[in-house]
C-alpha cells in the first residue's frame, strides 16, 4: 500500500512538516519527483532544517527513506545536505537512506543552462530557482541524460565529457557564454565519488518488494499541483509530474498500489516566482500574510507572494490528485484578519466559471 502526500497549491503548504509528522506511521519515505528547488522544512529538537533532496522522513529512525528514479539529484547539494545531517542523525542515517539507480543527475552545465536560459528571457523569464533541474528534465526527455547508476560505471568520465561538450557549444552558440568548469567540476566530482558510498538500488525493484513484505510507504511530493508540467499554469511550472500520477513514474509502483492522498492547502495562498495568481493581494492585507506567516522561499529566501485561498485552483487540484485527505495549515495566520475572503469563481470575458482556464497564463 502508498498512500501519497501532495501540495495542492503553487508548493511551500507545509508538506516537509506533515510528512514529518505521519512518518511514524509508515516504514519508508520515498520521493517521487523534483529536484534541490524543493525545499521541506522540518524541525528536530527545536532546530530548524531545511531538505531539498532527502525524503522528510530522514531523521525518523523508524523508517527507510527512498530517493526515486523520478527525482533529479545535484550530486553537490545531496551530499552538502547529508554532510549537514550526520552530526545530528548520526552514520545510522545512512543505513536507512536508499537511491534508485534511474534517478538523472544535475551537471554543473545544468546550473549554467539554467541562469543563461533565464537571464535570456528579460521580463518574461519564469522564476527559475536555478539549480539547474529544467535542463536535466531535458536531458532526460531528449534520452542523453546521465544517471546515477552511471557514476558507477568505467566510462563514466567519458560520458560526462561528452555532455558537457554539448551543454558548452549550446552555451557559446546560444547565449556567447564561454565558462571556465574546473573549480566546479572539482568539487562535483568529489561528490559524485561520495555518492558511490550510498545504497544505489534498482528503485522499482526494491519498492515493490518492500510493498510485496506488507511495508507501509508514503510518497512524497515536491512543489505543488499547481506546477505541474501538464496541469499547472504552463509554462510557469516545474519540470516534472506534481500530481498523484507521478508516484506511479517517479517509483515504479502500479496504480492499484495507491490507497489515500493527503491534499496539504494553505488557509490562503503564496507563490514564489513568476506565473499567474489570480488571488494575489497587492495592498496591506498581502504584507499582512506575508510578515505573520513568514512568507519566504525556504530554498531560496524569496518573498512568497501572497493572497486569498482560490478554491477554483483548489477543486482542480483536488480533481486531479484524488484527494481523500484534506489537511489545512496556517489557518491561524488569518486570526488578525476582520473577515476572510474566498475566490469561489473566475470572470473570464464576461463568462463565470467555476473550472480553472487553460490559459491561466493571460490575464483576462
């Protein structure tokens, strides 16, 4: 049995700490998609942590984690984040933690693609957290991407060389960008080779088997619904599948395997970065939210932009992920506030809906 935990928003719904909290519950974590722009916010001993590539679940002792092969993982930033984790967890961590060997990696030229990428759109550039993750979706999709299994291979250099090489011509005949690689590449080789030392495992195979032994599993998802490559407020999403259905991709289980979703909302809604947001306040009420709720990016320290709960984008969510659960979080952030405001439907030229538009990306 999977049961999956989901933001149903533009991400930041609080999952990191209700995945920490239900992980007692289950035997294994397992993210099933994104990269290090996530970022899931857990507190151990009144510390405060931030995960980006590591399953919420990490710090309970009585559960297996699992990086799925849906995940892109930067080498540099899973390493830098377990080398933050060891004093408080202890090398015991270690020994719960598993990635699958189809997980593609993030290449310094990723990051790089990624800045150029961004920068070469001026105004209408996405909000890209820069780590590089789209252009390693593109990889993946475009069937020359490296993976993880790959480090362990003789010829890894030489495949790393040869997409690198491309990712440089696309760099100098696209955006006249000559980079020098060496202190970067130093330092993700050296991670690279700390990886080796993980339990790199054949995901699919190890997860199922972990379901065939009677062993509970929570999925758990990045970002939010809204973001999602196909269903969300294209193109100002992430690069992967945010709904349930990715599970089944980003872990290689069946989808008679999933039982319940828990669907996280805020009592309101943010935003970090570019895209539409028909909700968004602009005045004091947004500020308001933004100061009380401590609104700002856990990856990135950006200002979350704030506004009213869309209960149109909300439904849709919940349509899309089958959400049995419903778990709202920062209800108590709205106390200060003489009455609440809803958005129940959208105007869209003179036409009143209540089903959320496929281009949600002009203003209409």
């Amino acid at each position: 049995m999977v049961d999956v935990l989901l933001g149903l928003q533009w991400g930041d719904e609080g999952k990191g700490k209700i995945v920490d909290y239900l992980a007692p519950e289950y035997d294994l974590i397992a993210r099933f998609q994104g990269g290090p722009n996530a970022g899931h916010t857990i507190y151990h001993n009144n510390t405060k942590l931030v995960l980006h590539t590591l399953p919420s679940g990490v710090l309970n002792t009585n559960c297996m984690n699992l990086i799925g092969n849906g995940v892109v993982i930067d080498p540099i930033t899973l390493q830098q984040e377990i080398d933050t984790l060891l004093p408080i967890a202890g090398n015991e961590m270690l020994n719960r933690l598993y990635v699958a060997e189809k997980a593609h990696l993030i290449l310094p030229t990723h990051r790089l693609l990624d800045a150029a990428s961004e920068t070469a759109k001026g105004k209408e550039k996405i909000g890209s957290t820069l780590k590089g993750i789209g252009p390693a979706y593109m990889d993946k999709t475009g069937r020359n991407g490296l993976r993880l299994g790959d480090i362990l291979s003789a010829d890894f250099d030489t495949q790393y060389r040869q997409l690198t090489q491309k990712h440089l011509q696309i760099l100098k005949q696209l955006y006249d960008f000559e980079p020098d690689l060496a202190e970067k590449e130093a330092i993700f080789f050296e991670a690279v080779n700390s990886l080796k030392k993980l339990q790199i495992v054949a995901g699919e195979y190890w997860v199922n088997k972990q379901l065939s032994l009677g062993k509970r599993v929570l999925a758990e998802g990045a970002q939010g619904i809204m973001l999602d490559i196909d269903f969300g407020t294209y193109p100002y999403v992430t690069s992967s599948n945010t709904i349930t259905a990715g599970v089944c991709t980003g872990l290689g289980v069946a989808p008679q395997k999933i039982k319940d979703v828990y669907g996280i909302t805020k009592a309101y809604c943010t935003r970090v970065g570019s895209g539409p947001f028909p909700t968004e306040l602009h005045d004091e009420a947004g500020n308001m939210l933004r100061k009380t709720g401590n609104e700002y990016g856990a990856t990135t320290g950006r200002e979350r932009r704030c506004g009213n709960i869309d209960l149109v984008a909300l439904k849709y969510a919940i349509m899309l992920s089958g959400t049995t659960k419903l778990i709202m979080t920062k209800a108590d952030v709205l106390g200060q506030q003489p009455t609440i405001e809803a958005c129940t439907h959208y105007n869209i030229n003179g036409k009143i809906t209540d089903e959320f538009p496929y281009n949600s990306s002009v203003e209409q």
